[in-house]
C-alpha cells in the first residue's frame, strides 16, 4: 500500500468530517480504501464505524482525549 495514499486518507480523517469507503476512495483516486483504514488502525489510529442503513459504512476519526495537548491551558488565566 503506498504511503502517500494512506496520509491523503489520514490528512481527510483528521479534518474531522465522516466519510463512507466510497467517499474516500473518490477523494484520493483509489480503489480500496477500507485497506488503508485497516492500516491506519494499526497504526494506533482510532477510527469508529457505523453501519448505515444501505449498509455502507460511515468512517470516522475519534481523537484520544488523553493526548499530550503543549497548547491547552496556555493562555488561561490571562
């Protein structure tokens, strides 16, 4: 699997917005998607689904909370 796709497919997830396989596979040009979302799991990558009711799957990235965030709390106080 080329890197370059998988970073497109991270670069769109990370933007916050759902996507179905489908959706992805039109926005980076590639025909399986759900393989670089499997990747991307592996990778430590929490990305949620849920079956639709035309049983597409609607993709999603969850961010971890518990992330070292060095920019929060920054200005607070002032």
């Amino acid at each position: 699997m080329k890197t370059a796709i998988i970073n497109k497919i991270r670069a769109l997830f990370l933007t916050g917005a759902k996507y179905t396989a489908k959706e992805l596979n039109a926005l980076v040009g590639f025909n399986d998607s759900r393989k670089a979302i499997s990747v991307l799991r592996s990778t430590g990558m929490k990305i949620s689904d849920l079956r639709l009711p035309n049983h597409c799957k609607l993709y999603w990235y969850v961010p971890d909370n518990n992330q070292l965030n060095l920019w929060k709390g920054l200005n607070d106080g002032i």
